[in-house]
C-alpha cells in the first residue's frame, strides 16, 4: 500500500512544489546555502498538494486497494511455500 502511496504522493508533491514556485516569483536574494522558500510558499505548497490529493483521490483509493491486495497475495504464497522462500527471492 505504501509504494503506491509514495510515489502518487511524490509525484504530486512534485507538481505541487512547480505550481508554487512558478505561481510566486523568486526575486528575493538569499545567502549562499541560505533558502529562499518562505513560510508563505510553504502554505501555497501545501495548499496545491491538499488540491492535487483531493483530485486523484479515487485513484489514489484504486491504488492502494490493489496494492493491498497484492500484498496479501504475496503473503499467503509466502505462507503457502514457506518463510524461506520469500527470502531467496528477494
């Protein structure tokens, strides 16, 4: 369920961060090393994350249920052929 999750997750955090960054121009100046993210393009990033996640919501729901079942699926043929088996093919 967790990888599925992620990388839906990562690729919309992802997008959410462009639309912040594009959305808010970057004139500030910033030290070296320093970042120029403020307080205020971190409320824009989240709030483009929370829009994006309630989007794909049923996708993001069709994914995790069959990851779910796919784990499941994996864990009784490891209970099926034995605990060492799922080991040697990993």
């Amino acid at each position: 369920m967790r990888r599925a999750t992620i990388s839906i997750a990562f690729t919309g955090r992802s997008r959410a961060e462009r639309l912040a960054v594009t959305e808010k121009a970057k004139a500030r100046s910033h030290r070296r090393g320093g970042s120029r993210w403020t307080r205020s393009d971190e409320q824009l990033f989240q709030d483009h994350v929370e829009r994006l996640a309630f989007e794909r919501r049923t996708e993001i729901a069709v994914l995790a249920r069959k990851l779910q079942r796919q784990e499941r699926a994996i864990t009784g043929m490891r209970r099926t052929l034995g605990d060492d088996a799922g080991n040697a093919a990993a």
